[in-house]
C-alpha cells in the first residue's frame, strides 16, 4: 500500500516538475511549492488539465474528459494536449469509474468525427482504448465502448479497418472466449462485413460466422443470426444461397424462441435480396411453417410473427399465387382475433395443482397466464399496426370481401392498446382505400365516441388528413343542412369529441384538437360553421385553462371567420373578441387579446386590423396589471409595421403618445426595460410611404394585398347573394300573388255574368254591352258603354275594397233611382257613389244581385239622367283616385246634358 503511494506522490511530483520547467515563471521555485499549487491558481488549459486529471476529484476529472474536443480544437494547444493530456487520460482511464468511461466513449467518438486528429494519430492512441475497453468486466462499460467501436468503424478506412480491428474480432470469436467476448465478435463481424470485398468477406470471416451459428449458447447464436443480413450482402446471392441460406433456415427451426426470432426477423430483412426462385422455393414455404407454428405455440414468437407480417408480405407478393396471398390474409385475419374466440385464461386459473411432496394443493401461477393474455394483446397490437401494409397487399377493391369486417373488430376491440394503434393508422388505410373511403365512416364515428383519451388521441391528430381523403373521394364536397352523407356523421362526431378531450388534463391533446378544427373550413358551410363551430372556440377561448389552448382556439376561430359569410356575423364575432376580452374584468383575458391581436396581424390584412382592432389594443397601455403592459410592450413593434403614410398619421401619432406615455409614468421596473427595448426597435423601422409601396411591392407587401383582395372579394360576394335574395324574394311574393289572383279568378269564375272570351279569340270584354228593352212608362234608354277596366281592376286592392264596402252592400255602378216603392229596404235620399277599381267578379256580383232585384241595369231607361264616372284603378291609400268630398261632379244624362243636382229637383218639384 505504502510503495503505491509512493509511486504516486512521485508521479505528481515529476508532473509538477514539468508544469514548472514547461510554464513562465511565476515565483514558484520548489517542488514543494508546486504541491501547494491550486486550481485557483493562473494557469493555462493544459496545465490545469493534467493538475485536475492528476489529482483533481472525478468530477473534475470528468469535466476534462468532457472539454478534450474542445482542447483539440485549439491549434495552438494542440500538439501539447496530445502530448500530455491524451496519455493521462488513457492512463486514468483503467481505474475510472462508469460515468467517467461514459464521457470518455462520448470524447473518443467526437474527435473522430469532427477529423481533429490524423486517422494515423487516432488508430495508434484513441483506437487502441477503444478496443481494450471492449472486453471491460463492466457489462454497461463494455457495451458503450462496443457501441463506440462500431460508430468509429463507419468512419475509419478500410485499411485501418483490415489491420486494426480485424484481427482482434476474429480473436474474439474463438470458442474459448467468453460468452461477451463472442457477442462483441457478432456485431463487429456483421459491421466490418460491407468494408470488404466479397472473396476476403468469404476467407477470412466466413468461417468464423458459420461456428458462430452453431455455437452452444443460444444468445451467441441469436446474435450471430441477426448479423446474417449484412454478411449476406457483402458475399453476394450466389455465396448467400450456398453458405448463408442453409444456416438461416437451421436457425428459423431453433429449439429455443430467442433464436427462431431472430431467423424470422433476418428472414424479413434478406428478401430484397434474393430472386424469385429462392423466394419461391425456399422462403415462403418456411415462412408459412414460422406461422403456423406461431399460432400452434402461442409462444414469445406469435407477436413478432405479427410485427413482421407487413412486411414479409410485402417483399414476397410478386412471388405469390392467388391461394398462397389468400393463405397470408387468412392468417393475419386469426392473428386479429386471437385471444377473443375464447377466455382461455378463466379455465386454467380454476384448475388445482396437487403437490404430492407436500399433500396439499395450490391455484396455479397467474403470471404465466397473464403473460399470455399480454402476448395475445400485443399480437393483437401488432396486427393493428400492420392493418395499411396488408390493406395494400390485398388491394382497395378486395378490402370489402377480406378485410373490412377484420378492421371493425380491430376499432370495437376490448382493449384500449389495440383501439390506439388502429386509430393512429386510420387515415393511411382511408388514403389507401381512395373511394370506397366510406365503408368506414362507422368505424370512424365509434373512433370518435371512444372513451379513452389514448385513443381519440389517434384520431383527433389525423383528422385533417382523414377529412381531406373523404374530400377528395368526391363523396360530400360540402356539408350543408339539406345533405346528408360521410361527412354529415362524422363531423359532429369530431365537435362532440371535444367534451371528452376537455375531461383530460392533456392539454397538448386539447391544443391538437383547437388547431384541427380550422380544417373544418374546407367542408362545412358557412352557416354550420357559424352556429356549430364558433361557438366551441369562443367558449374553449374564455374557459379553458392552459394558455395554448387558448391560443390554439383564437388561431382556428380567425381562420374560420374569414370562410364566414355574412358581414353581420363576422362583425358580430369581432366585437365579441372586442368586449369579452380587451374590456374584460379578469386580467388574464386581457392579456389573452394581445395574443388575439398578433394572431390577427398574421392571417389578416393590414388595412383590416388598423380599421378593427388598433386603436382597442393601444387602449391597454393605461391597463392596471403590469403584465399586460409588458405583453403590450412586445407587440408595439408590429404595430409600426402596419403603418403607411401619409394615410396613418393619426395611427401613427396615437403609437407615439402610447410610448411616450409609458416612458414617462411607467413605474414598474419590467414594464421600462420592455418599454426601452421596443422603443430600440421602433426607432430601426422605417414606415413607408404609400407612393413608394405602388413601386416597389415586397413580399409580405404581396400576401397583404392577396388578403385584403380576399376580404373584399368576400364583400363583393355577400352583396351579390344579398341582391339575388331579395329578387328572389320578390318573385316568390309576385308569385304568391297571382296564384291566389288566379284561385279567386277561378272561384268566382263560375257566377260571373260577363261573358268571357270566345273560343274564336274576340275579347267581349272590350265590346258595347247592349241594355235590355225599356221598361214600360220610362223614356227609350240609350246604349250606355260599361268602360272596359272593371274587368281589368287590380286583384291585389279586390281585399281592400271588400272590407270598406259596409253593409247593406250596394252595387259599384252609380244608382239614381232613389224610389222607395220601387226598392225597398233602399235608402231614400238617392247617393252618388264612385266606382273604383275592382275585380271582374265583384262587378258580375253587383250586376245579378241588381238585375234580381228590379234595379234597372246600366244603360236602362232608369238611368238616363245618370252617367258613369271614371273608374279608378289607384291602389289603397293613393290620393290619385278619390274624389274630393267637397266639390261633387256635374252628372251627365245619356244624351250627354247636365242633370240638375238633388236639391235642384226638389226646388224644381
């Protein structure tokens, strides 16, 4: 123990020597003095490095090994670090402990990489560590080297490669190594393996490869078989076939399971390289002895078998009869239900084992069934996850008959793990599928409804790509109240996922399911967004409670405001942005309209967000949290961008009062030193003028005028459906209108007395109605003309003029006749009443309710000394055609003279 120290206490002692002899002098003149030396003391890189790799603590010695790159890297220190500090480095290395070995294979590996030493210098100093390290007792320090070695084998040449490390791999190989030594030999045989040419690959490594096949233990054997693939591409298909085939099908019939995976796995992964003939003859017929003896064994092999059918199926499909591709899809059908035709599990935990030794009985181990229930449902899994390899492997159009059943098992299966992986490959099997998309939308819709988290979260990040292959299948464009299709069920499924999203505390999954609802646009309507959509951001915008998601909220409701039509309705979202959160109470929400606003810069025009939301965000400069000033602060600089003068000038000098202002009666210490680095960025932006812009036109110039050009196209577009509204509006009036003309035309068609139409197309209408002889003891009545527009008076004022005709009803035509012995129940004083517009009808009433009851016709003798007064045809209301009450026309006989008024007969009587 005393000569170890000894030797060490002399080791230091000649390192202080050299860091004396080698350094400036700096008044230390003994060895003793050298030994007081500390870290504190000045000294170079170097020198501190070798005093702390000497007799520094490990963490310090650590902390060297780490900054050797770094020392390497330096040009000056170069020569002097490899000189000294790589040597004590090796040197410390033997006796290191892990962590120290760790950051060592880390130091090794970069300064190969980073070339900071001569490929000589490297395999004579850092390679040699390496490969002494690799047989470390230390398993976790023996594999970080290995790992190390087979990273600096892609790097080194290969003569260095031939000389170096060849040698010692085959040597590692033999027999009489140990068991880590043959696993080192296995992977670094299987790296070097692509380094050489085929006949030394068949010389020198060959032969060590096939002992390592048959060696006695199962690992080495293992491992050796899983290094088959790269040997046999550095022999060749000719050498493979003869050498490495033979070996590979040994292995696949292995006695233990560790072995017959990695046969298949190799099985897999050596396909691209042999031809059909040996795929025909060879390898499918031992794949389908690999599965079946899966399925028979229900073994550690069923779940790889089900991991790697995708591909296996994949790489053979050329070689494949029709009977031999149904035979794979009828196993991975079994692999998909196994585990669910029966609970093997509950007739094995009742059945006793009896112990004769100790005459008693004991329930049997549940481990080793809850192993295989974990097996089956990780077969399960795995199938799940191979669903879109095979669904390519059969084909879109043989998806019905062979798979979709298998795919509805797979989303209704019991266990979660299984619901989550078919749901994660859900839109790559909707993209396959193409058309025929929409034989599962069911499917789909009972993904949404699931009630684990795990498993919407499949969904819910796919759901923009599943949307867009149902969009494009050309089965639903758009989802509109009066359509029904894939979309119509499975979109409100998507909105009502969100009830079980917000129960989580996943707030990345609510954030994910915020920002995919802004795909929504592309195939809903404008109304379903407004009413369904808009509604779940605003409030997910108010309520929920990690900032993200609020964020993530007021993204997706901008970008779908911009697809709603209607100016109310999106003025109406706005102002609620406006009132909800920059006049809010709570301080967190006002806070929030910041992030609101800087959302608003990104999607929308300049022109709109200086015209909406400017002026309502410099408001919150006077704000009483000082948070929200100093989230103000961050965005002023954006807000200068805006600008254009000379039409901003008001905008502009409203920012400046706003800085100013806060420069002065700011008192809060962030809120200044917020304040003073916008106010360093506003001074180094130029605004613009709006001349200048028409020249020269930028690229974010050209995405504003492309923003604000769709905003107005979307004005132009709501003025457009607002004009073809109102005009339709207005012929469906019109044609209410004459429909019900035409039905009361129709009704009273039948008591009319004026003669219609005659079928030769003479309109009777418009000719002389004839009166009747006169009657006896009046004067020959002359033919009196009815005029012609009785019978084309307005049917939309025929209501009107009913309801202001009072009761006892009297005929439209004038009546002068007032003897009361000739009409009873008639009033005594004769009246003049004028004729306004009716319909046909009325008038044919008037004139067979006149002619029942003795009252002459127009035109008789009874009427002589009266004349038709024009007949108006103004609406109600129109003072065109009323009378005056006050002057009352002259009346005109037949014969064209004036008739003397009432009171002038009676004068005259």
């Amino acid at each position: 123990m005393s000569s170890s120290v000894d030797a060490t206490s002399t080791s230091l002692a000649e390192d202080l020597q050299d860091l004396q002899l080698d350094r400036p002098a700096k008044g230390l003149k003994s060895v003793e003095e050298l030994e007081k030396l500390t870290v504190d003391e000045h000294l170079s890189d170097i020198e501190r490095s070798v005093y702390l790799l000497s007799s520094g603590q490990e963490v310090q010695r650590i902390s060297v090994i780490h900054n050797l790159p770094d020392l390497l890297r330096d040009t000056e220190s170069h020569d002097e670090c490899m000189r000294r500090v790589v040597p004590k480095v090796r040197e410390v290395l033997h006796l290191a402990q892990t962590d120290m070995q760790l950051a060592a294979t880390s130091a090794f590996l970069q300064i190969l990489q980073k070339n900071l030493v001569p490929i000589q210098n490297y395999s004579q100093t850092f390679l040699q560590t390496i490969l002494n390290s690799v047989d470390s007792k230390d398993p976790d320090v023996a594999s970080a080297w290995l790992d190390t070695l087979l990273d600096v084998i892609d790097l080194l040449p290969k003569e260095v490669i031939k000389k170096e490390i060849l040698g010692s791999a085959i040597s590692k190989g033999q027999l009489a190594q140990s068991v880590q030594s043959r696993l080192a030999c296995c992977r670094i045989l299987g790296k070097i393996s692509t380094k050489f040419e085929p006949f030394v690959i068949k010389k020198e490594i060959l032969p060590v490869v096939q002992s390592l096949c048959q060696d006695v233990d199962y690992e080495v054997r293992g491992c050796m078989c899983r290094q088959l693939d790269c040997v046999a591409r550095g022999l060749g298909l000719e050498a493979t076939k003869s050498a490495i085939l033979p070996e590979l099908v040994e292995l696949t019939n292995d006695e233990e399971c560790h072995v017959r995976i990695a046969g298949l796995e190799t099985v897999v992964n050596i396909l691209s390289l042999l031809d059909a003939e040996t795929c025909g003859t060879t390898i499918i017929p031992l794949v389908c002895k690999i599965c079946q003896q899966a399925v028979q064994a229900e073994d550690a092999t069923l779940p790889v078998v089900a991991t790697q059918l995708g591909k296996l199926c994949h790489g053979i499909a050329d070689n494949l009869t029709d009977e031999q591709k149904q035979w794979f899809i009828d196993f991975y059908k079994k692999l998909c239900h196994v585990g669910l035709e029966k609970n093997k599990a509950s007739s094995r935990v009742t059945t006793p084992v009896i112990d004769k030794d100790r005459g008693g009985s004991k329930e049997s181990d549940l481990t080793d069934i809850f192993e295989l229930e974990d097996k089956l449902v990780e077969c399960r899994k795995n199938s799940a996850f191979n669903f879109p390899a095979m669904v390519l492997f059969c084909g879109a159009k043989q998806f019905k008959p062979d798979l979709h059943v298998t795919f509805t098992h797979l989303c209704k299966d019991p266990h979660f793990m299984v619901r989550k992986t078919i749901s994660g490959g859900f839109h790559e099997v909707c993209k396959l599928l193409g058309n025929s998309a929409n034989l599962i939308q069911s499917d789909l819709v009972a993904l949404l409804k699931d009630e684990s988290i795990e498993v919407l979260k499949g969904v819910v990040s796919n759901m923009p790509a599943i949307l867009d292959c149902y969009m494009s299948s050309g089965s639903n464009h758009t989802v509109s109240e009066s359509k029904s299709g894939p979309l119509s069920d499975i979109i409100p499924a998507f909105l009502a996922s969100e009830n079980a999203v917000f129960t989580s505390n996943n707030w990345r999954l609510q954030e994910m399911l915020m920002n995919n609802l802004s795909c929504l646009n592309k195939c809903y309507s404008s109304e379903n967004i407004y009413n369904k959509v808009i509604p779940i951001l605003r409030q997910k915008l108010l309520k929920a409670r990690a900032l993200p998601v609020k964020v993530a909220a007021a993204r997706s409701l901008l970008k779908l405001t911009r697809k709603v039509k209607k100016r109310e309705q999106r003025d109406e979202i706005f102002h609620g942005l406006i009132h909800e959160f920059c006049h809010a109470r709570k301080c967190y929400l006002r806070n929030v309209f910041v992030d609101i606003c800087r959302i608003v810069i990104e999607l929308y025009s300049k022109k709109f967000f200086k015209e909406t939301f400017y002026e309502y965000l410099l408001e919150l400069h006077t704000d009483s949290v000082p948070n929200i000033r100093l989230n103000l602060c961050s965005i002023l600089p954006d807000l200068k961008r805006l600008l254009i003068l000379p039409t901003d000038r008001g905008l502009l000098q409203q920012l400046d009062a706003c800085v100013r202002k806060l420069l002065v009666a700011e008192k809060d210490k962030d809120v200044t030193d917020g304040v003073q680095s916008a106010l360093e960025e506003l001074d180094k932006i130029h605004i613009p003028m709006q001349s200048m812009t028409r020249r020269n036109l930028f690229e974010q110039d050209l995405e504003d005028q492309k923003k604000e050009e769709e905003e107005k196209l979307l004005l132009d577009n709501e003025e457009k459906e607002m004009k073809k509204e109102e005009e339709a509006a207005e012929k469906k009036k019109g044609d209410k209108r004459n429909l019900v003309s035409a039905k009361k035309g129709s009704e009273n068609g039948s008591s009319s007395k004026i003669p219609g139409p005659r079928k030769d197309g003479k309109d009777l209408s418009k000719t002389k109605i004839v009166s009747p002889a006169p009657t006896p003891g009046k004067s020959p009545g002359n033919k009196v003309q009815v005029n012609s527009n009785i019978s084309k008076a307005s049917t939309g004022d025929s209501n009107i003029n009913k309801k202001r005709v009072s009761s006892p009803k009297l005929s439209r035509l004038p009546l002068y006749n007032s003897n009361p012995n000739l009409h009873p129940g008639r009033p005594s004083s004769p009246s003049l009443i004028p004729i306004k517009a009716s319909t046909t009808s009325s008038t044919n009433k008037t004139i067979k309710a006149t002619r029942g009851s003795g009252i002459p016709a127009p035109g008789s003798a009874g009427t002589r000394r009266a004349s038709v007064p024009t007949i108006s045809t103004s609406r109600r209301g129109s003072l065109s055609g009323q009378l005056p009450t006050e002057v009352t026309p002259k009346a005109k006989g037949s014969n064209g003279a004036l008739t003397p008024s009432i009171k002038e007969r009676k004068k005259s009587r």
